[in-house]
C-alpha cells in the first residue's frame, strides 16, 4: 500500500491551484472501500477508494434557503436516468440518493457558486464515472470546513479493548443479543457525550455498550475512519489498516491505536464487535451526542434504511 500511497501523493493537485477539470484516477487505488467528502465552502468533492485520492472535482450545492445540510451519509439508492418528484419532473442523470427526504448526488449544471435545491451537482462525465464505481453503502461526508487529502495511519486495531474490572454489558441493543451478521455494512458510532458505543449494520442499531472515556478527553470534534482491503503481507494481528479523516474540528486525526488506549469497552463486546468489522467498516467518533436531543450533523446515521422513500430528491 506504500506504493499505492505515494503515487495518489504525486497525483494530487497542488494545495491552492486545483484544476477546473475534474482530477479522475480510479486507476490509482483498483480496489477498496470508497469514501467521498463534499466541501461546501470551497464547493468541491473529493473522492478516496481504499485511503487513496482517486478524484475531484467541482460541484453546485444548495443556495441560500435551500443549503445543503452538513453529514455523514451513505448512498441508499442509485438511478441512471432518475427525475425530481419535487421540481415538475425536472432530469437528475446518475442520481445518487442519500436522504429519503431530498439530498442527492447527480450531474447537473455548474455556474461557480452554490444554486441547487439542496441536492448536490456534478459535472457529467464526473457524476458518469462516479456512479460507475460507488456501491450502495458507500459512505458519504458534507462539510462546510476545510477538507483536505486524509491521514493514512500505520496499522492498528479501532475496536477499542481492556475496560479493566467492568462487567460485559449485554451483548446487544438494548439488552437483545446480537443479530446474525447479513453481510450488510457495519458501522460504530463512538460518543463520549453519550459514553456510549453503538454497532450498526444494514443502516439498523444492533448492538451498544457503555464507553470508557477519561476525565476531560475530548476528539475535538469528529473524526471518521474507514476499513481499507488489507495490504500484501499485512498480519493480521495488526488489525489491518485504516484511513483517517477529520470531519469536525481541527488538526489531524489521531491514529486509531491512540484512540484505542483511551477509549475502551468491555472485552467481551469489543470481542464480538472485531468479528463484525471488515473492508469498508465506518468508525465515527464525536464529541457529540449519537442518540436523543437536538439533531446532530450525523444523524441519519442512525435511523433506519428501510422506509419507504415519500418522495425523490430535490431538484437544484
């Protein structure tokens, strides 16, 4: 992967001088879970397939009264040539949906500044390509800082282990044991406001449990990570890689084998919790509360994916 590295590293435009032309090179990472980030405020979207930059380009979000709201997303629905429920029937080509509600990815015109109903616009060749490659699943981040290629951190274990002397708390949800594994997704939420960790899978909670967290630790945010494909030679007691990304707050974000001595759960479920995780598993870690109270950026992480949609996206 060292090698995958460098070469995103040489690929990368310049820091102050991106292109206008959209930056597409699948080829530098074949393989591997993907992950885009949206920066409202600069109005790009960058692309990484197995922690390596693999495109950029510019888009159009939502105007004023009409803002793009900031989260974590992943994309539930994808429609070559789809149309608005919402604007008379207006084309959305290569729709990418990430809400129920109205928030998509799609090809569409591009003036320079911020002018859709919310949803976000791409170039068309870029929103062809992109929707070639992304999966359903594939997570999805919108920020209105700063964004910037991640941190890729050496190899270490995010299931965060050795709450000394602390009973197992029930293996699942709410006490229920833990569901069978469908294949489907798996994403954690770490809040050390709620001193809570929860388990998703399939977009559905399945299993929680208290979270150590030491007096006054803080992320400084929210950070993201995300399962690479394992590396050639990589052992596995290494717990293979992960890609870093800080979606709240500044500074990089730590190493998850640093998070790790400071956040802790049960062994038990930490146990049980490493036999979920896999290619494409999202940990998020906030400072923000992950259940209850007023909504938080990455709140559609936690609902449910199975309702029926009410209607299709906006329209910009």
């Amino acid at each position: 992967m060292f090698l995958w590295s460098v070469m995103a590293l040489l690929a990368w435009p310049a820091a102050g001088r991106v292109a206008d032309k959209p930056f597409w090179r699948p080829e530098l990472a074949p393989v591997g879970p993907m992950v885009m980030l949206v920066s409202l405020d600069e109005q790009r979207m960058y692309v990484y397939r197995n922690g390596v930059a693999i495109g950029a380009s510019r888009i159009s979000s939502g105007r004023s009264g009409h803002e793009t709201p900031t989260g974590v997303y992943t994309i539930l629905q994808k429609e070559r040539e789809h149309r608005s429920n919402l604007y008379d029937n207006a084309p959305m080509p290569f729709m990418q949906r990430l809400t129920w509600d109205g928030l998509a990815l799609h090809a569409g015109t591009l003036p320079g500044h911020p002018a859709s109903h919310g949803c976000i616009r791409l170039p068309d060749s870029f929103a062809e390509s992109l929707f070639e490659i992304s999966p359903r699943g594939t997570v999805v981040v919108v920020t209105d800082q700063r964004v910037a290629p991640p941190q890729i951190n050496h190899p270490a274990a995010i299931a965060p282990l050795g709450l000394g002397g602390a009973e197992p708390a029930p293996a699942g949800a709410d006490g229920e044991p833990w569901p069978a594994d469908d294949g489907g997704p798996v994403s954690v939420v770490a809040s050390t406001h709620d001193r809570a960790l929860y388990v998703l899978q399939s977009g559905r909670l399945i299993a929680s449990t208290p979270l150590s967290v030491p007096e006054g630790f803080t992320v400084g945010g929210m950070l993201l990570y995300v399962r690479r494909a394992e590396a050639v030679g990589l052992a596995e007691q290494n717990g293979g890689l992960w890609s870093a990304y800080r979606v709240l707050g500044e500074g990089p974000a730590p190493a998850p084998r640093a998070l790790a001595r400071e956040l802790k759960v049960p062994d038990a479920f930490g146990a049980r919790l490493r036999e979920r995780i896999a290619t494409g598993t999202t940990v998020l870690v906030t400072d923000l509360p992950a259940r209850g109270g007023q909504p938080v950026p990455y709140g559609t992480l936690l609902e449910a994916r199975e309702a029926v949609p009410k209607a299709g996206p906006g329209h910009p």
